[in-house]
C-alpha cells in the first residue's frame, strides 16, 4: 500500500518516537541513590507525577526511591534490590545489576536537579503531543462550537505549560512529604549513632536525631554561649519536640539516644555523695553546737556570761551558715515536673533537661492538673532569663541566666491540645520549639535487622561523657565566637529570611517562629561545634562550614515547623478553603481576586482580610497559586493579588475529594 501524500498546506509533522532522555532519567535515579537529601528538590523539577518517566522501570524504580527515602532510608543499590525483590519487580525493572548500573550513571549527587529538568522537559512535549493529538480528535468528531472547543484546549495547556509546572494538588488535611533530617549534618559519630538506632529500631533518623539534639543541648545549655557577633549571644539550650503516632518505637529510640545522659548524671551523683554528706555533717555539727550553747545561756542567771555565750552561739551559727551543703547534682528532670518544681529546680541547678519519650510535660504545661496554665518557667528558661517566682526561697534563686533543654517525642494530638493552651501562641511557647513531624514507617519495616554496632554505641556514649565532664567543671559560662566568614554566613541567611516574614511571605503564617528560626541555627551550630570538639579544642571561633551545616538542620525544621503548625491550627480554616472551592469549581473561574470571593461568599469572608487563611491553605495545598502583580509605575496602591487556579479543581465533581 502506498503512502499517503500531503499537499504543501497540509503542514503535517511526521511521527516519531515520543519525546524523551533515557540517559537524564538514569541520572536522576542514580543521583537520589547515591545521595537520598537531593530527593526533594529533584522532585521539585520532576513533579509529583511518577509518569514524568518515558521508561516504565523507571516510574517503578523511582516510586520504590521516594517510599524508601521518605520512610529514612538511604536507597543504596542493595536495599533498592531487596525493595523492589519484596513487591516481586525487581527483575522487570531490569534486576540488580540495572540498579546497580543506575548507581553508577550520576557524576554527582547535585547533577540530580539538572538532569530532572531535562526529563520535566520531555515528559511536558510528550503532552503537548498528546494534547495535539486529542485536539485533532476533537475537532473532527465533537459536537462542540468553536469557542467551547477552544475553552477545552486552553485548560489542557494549562495543566500541560512548560514555563510553569504544578503539581497535583493535596487534599486539605494531608500534607505533601517532609523532607528527612540531614544526618549528613550531624558530627561522625553522632551521625552514626543516629543511623545505627534507626536501622535497628527501623524508624526514621529523624526521631533519633532530634534526640541527639537534646542531649547535646542538655551537656551544653547553660554551660556554653554562642557570640554570633558584637551584641549578639546565644545559649546553646534547644526545644525539641518528635510528634509520632502509637506504636512508633518512641520509647526505644529515646532510650538510646538519652541513657548516657542518665548514666553521667549517676555517676556524678555518686562522685560527689562524699563530699555533700560531709558538709551536711558539718553544718548540722555547728548548729548543734550553736543550739548547745544557746541552751546554757537560757539558764544562767548572771547576764553578763548570758551576753558572752549568747555571741559564742551566734558566731557558731553564721559559722553553720556559711558551711554550704553542695545540691546533689542533676542534669535531667521527668517530664511530669511541675512549673513549680521545675523553677526550684533551676534556679538551683541553673541548667537542666527536660527529657521524656511521653508528652506529660505538655499535659502539664496547658494545665491540666491545675486551674490555669503556668508558661513562665518555660518562656524563661528558653532564653535565659531571670526567674520570677513566689514559691520558691531567696536562697534557692540563684540563676541569673538559667538555661533549660527539652526533648520529648509524643503523639501529634498531643501536640494539638498544646496549641489550645491560653497563651501558648500568644506569649511565644510554641515558637521556642523545633518541631519533627517524620513519616511513619508502621507496616515497612524489616523484622530481622542488625543491633547498634557495639564500637559505635561505645564511640557515643564515650564522647557524650568527655564532653558533659567538661562542661560541668567550668567554673562560668564560656562564650565562644563566630569567625569572620562564619557571621557572612548568618548575615546571608538573615537577608534571605527577613523577606519571607512580610505579610506576602512563605513564613508569614508562622512568623513567631520564624522570627527566632536563625538564632535557632546559632544555637544548632553552637552544639555542633562543641560535638566536632567533643575531646578538646572546643574554643575555637566558629567556621563557615558549620554555620552551614547548621542552616541545613534548620532548614529540616522549618519545613516540619510550617507541617506541625499547621497540624494544629483549627478545622475553621480548612472549612473555608472548601468553601472557596466549592465557589471555584462552581462558577468555573481560572482566575480572581480576594474581593470577588468577599462579593460572592460575604457570609464566610465579610472583608478582604478574612480570606486570607482559607487562601494561605488553598496556596499551601497547590490548589490556587498568588500572583504578584507589579504595579506600574513608583506611585499608587500595589495591585490586589491575582490568585491563578489549579485546572484539576474544575474536574473535580464532589468536594469531598478535596478533603482527605
């Protein structure tokens, strides 16, 4: 049969193979295996579609990688191997070997992002000639007119445009995939001890990392400052909290990462019992002494010898005074302490780490065992202010500057009663924590696994030690600097953040925190130092690299921040945003501006200002995006925002899709 011939006009394109980069799809695969921290930002490029792949292996591949990482996992060849050999498809994505060939294809890590758009690239012409295709169809055989038929290929290329890709949007009370801790970061042997606990306990490094965290804060705080620069100082004490549900090895992880602070808190206890029943003996001993002769100046009549032992006894006295019984030391409180005790506490010790796999502290600071909340210890010992207390003695206020560390892995309702307390927004708690939202790994994780190697656990608990015995036996606090290059570092991502704070801003909703996010990398920094120095040197000014590292860390926790606040912001929200919804889908809209949906819904959004949390949340779950329109010239109001709408919202036909 002959081929069939095209006259001049007919502009036709021949067929070819679909657009595509076999080599680029290796190297993005092989990129997030050789390094699972640039999953994220890869995926940013690629999309959350999996079918962005030409090659069905690897959309697979790709899909058993982001489970793998999002689960803690580092995705080397072999446990890629053994993942895909569980769910049986290891040999039709081309066996170990392939995998191992993958592994192979990356010249770096960071090449990962620059291959992806290469395969963003070709996944959206692979569309577009799918779209062509169906537009073809369409205007042969649809019924349509001629401007509905154009309406139908304008929304198509919306969802299919090049210069911008949108991934599908989360449904409202879901939240897209948080980005794993940077165990990187960590020094050598914490890193370690963190992996070796997660492997074993099979949860994610994340719960076991923040806890290293803690105990780092509970040997530092208080011990150790941070001078960013001239005026500027920062206690090494950190607020730490892993949100998990039931069954998630909580306590095990906890357990593993804390008990060295316990065994030293013990074994200084012990150490210094000697000396504390000695002076306790002492005093006792004066005041006997004081008493007794107190008592024969009771009973002598001659008032010139009652006025002579009189003195004597008071000298005997001030002498029992001045003998000062040492406070058994402690380093650790439970986390079911009162605010009371806790402020007894540290004003004696003036350092102190509030440590618990529960979330009893959080019972007790929201006040359940008591008629209002008690949030001032907990504000104060945070920044190192001085205690204000009635119910504790003069004698025992002693800290000027206390410091207190908590670490505390509990269940994200928990955490949502927190955010109820009177006070806990408004007076800054909740902005003083770093917040840990990890994926739960329930249902995939391996049943036989290796122990924590003993030389690694050994290496932990030794440096934990050398580096707690140090800092104990400081007489004063030290104050460690910043090197030059070290404050460009912090004043770089001062200027990168301050932006994000405005009303318009990524972080705008959770500004408290924010606010307090870059002296958080200080503080983590700071920790970091002292761990990298754990057996000497630790005086030095502090480097770039660790600022870095430290931005990396803080970097995790902003993104868990933006999740658990929005874990405990109220249903009201979410209400709104269906509304909107439900608006959009039912007038059809590609397009508006806040003061139409006041026209339309002025119930629900009485003024422009009231939209804005239920647009914050639609913006957050990719359903609409803010435009920023430029005004046009240097005079005049700035034009309203202009928010584009995702072109799956007007295909969805019952609103409860978009809530999960």
């Amino acid at each position: 049969m002959s081929t069939p011939q095209h006259a001049p006009g007919d502009n036709v394109i021949p067929m070819t193979e679909a657009p595509n980069s076999i080599e680029a799809e290796q190297i993005v695969l092989g990129a997030v295996m050789v390094d699972k921290c640039v999953l994220f930002e890869i995926e940013e490029e690629l999309g959350q579609d999996p079918a962005v792949f030409y090659r069905p292996a690897h959309e697979t591949i790709w899909r058993a990688i982001r489970k793998l990482v999002v689960g803690g996992i580092s995705p080397t060849p072999v446990v890629l191997a053994d993942e895909l050999s569980k769910a049986g498809e290891l040999q039709r994505v081309g066996g170990a070997s392939y995998l191992h060939a993958l592994y192979g294809a990356a010249p770096t890590a960071g090449s990962g992002q620059h291959y992806a758009k290469i395969v963003r690239e070709h996944a959206d012409r692979r569309q577009i000639a799918t779209l062509g295709t169906r537009l073809i169809q369409a205007a042969r055989e649809s019924g349509e007119d001629h401007d509905e038929l154009l309406a139908t290929a304008r929304h198509a290329l919306d969802r299919t445009t090049v210069e911008e890709r949108w991934p599908a949007p989360i449904p409202i009370g879901q939240r897209g995939a948080l980005p794993p801790f940077p165990v990187e970061a960590l020094p050598t042997w914490v890193a370690e001890q963190v992996a070796a606990v997660a492997e074993f306990t099979q949860t994610p490094a994340d719960m076991a990392a923040s806890m290293a965290l803690a105990a780092l804060s509970t040997a530092a705080g208080g011990r150790v400052h941070v001078q960013i620069r001239d005026g500027w100082v920062e206690q090494t004490n950190l607020y730490l909290v892993v949100a998990m549900p039931p069954a998630s090895r909580k306590s095990d992880v906890f357990a593993a990462m804390t008990r060295p602070i316990y065994d030293i808190e013990s074994a200084l206890q012990e150490d210094t019992r000697p000396s504390i029943i000695e002076a306790e003996v002492a005093k006792e001993a004066a005041e006997a002494r004081a008493e007794a002769i107190m008592a024969r100046a009771r009973k002598v009549d001659d008032s010139t010898a009652a006025t002579s032992l009189v003195a004597e006894a008071a000298g005997l006295r001030m002498e029992a005074e001045a003998i000062a019984v040492p406070p058994t030391p402690r380093l650790t409180a439970s986390g079911d302490i009162t605010p009371e005790a806790l402020t007894k506490l540290l004003s004696t010790h003036g350092r102190l780490g509030v440590l618990s796999p529960e979330g009893d502290l959080f019972d007790i600071i929201a006040g359940r065992y008591s008629s209002r909340p008690n949030l001032g210890v907990f504000l104060q010992g945070h920044k190192g202010e001085r205690l204000q207390s009635e119910r504790i003695t003069r004698e025992a206020d002693l800290g000027e500057k206390p410091a207190l560390t908590i670490g505390i892995t509990l269940q994200p309702p928990v955490l949502m009663d927190l955010a109820q307390t009177p006070g806990a927004r408004g007076r800054g708690l909740l902005a003083r924590f770093l917040f840990s939202i990890p994926a739960s790994t329930l249902g995939y994780r391996r049943i036989v696994v290796p122990p924590v190697p003993e030389k690694t656990s050994r290496a932990y608990e030794s440096r934990l030690a050398a580096l707690i015995h140090t800092l104990t036996d400081l007489p004063e606090p030290v104050t460690i600097k910043c090197s030059g290059p070290a404050d460009q570092t912090v004043i770089k991502l001062q200027e990168a953040i301050e932006p994000e704070l405005r009303p318009d801003g990524a972080l705008a909703h959770i500004d408290d925190w924010a606010g307090k996010y870059v002296g958080a990398v200080a503080r983590i920094a700071g920790l970091l130092h002292l761990a990298d120095r754990a057996t000497g040197r630790w005086g030095e000014p502090i480097d770039a690299t660790t600022i870095e590292r430290a931005i990396a860390i803080g970097e995790y926790y902003i993104a868990h921040a933006r999740a658990a606040f929005d874990l405990m912001e109220t249903d009201a929200d979410s209400e709104k945003a269906l509304l909107v919804l439900d608006w959009i889908r039912r007038t059809k809209v590609t397009s508006f501006k806040a003061h139409e949906l006041v026209t339309a819904r002025r119930r629900a959004f009485p003024t422009v200002s009231s939209t804005g949390p239920a647009l914050r949340l639609l913006d957050e779950h990719g359903y609409v995006r803010r435009l920023h329109e430029k005004r046009a010239g240097t005079r005049g109001r700035q034009p309203a925002a202009v928010y584009r709408v995702h072109a799956s919202v007007t295909e969805v036909d019952d609103v409860s899709d978009w809530k999960a």
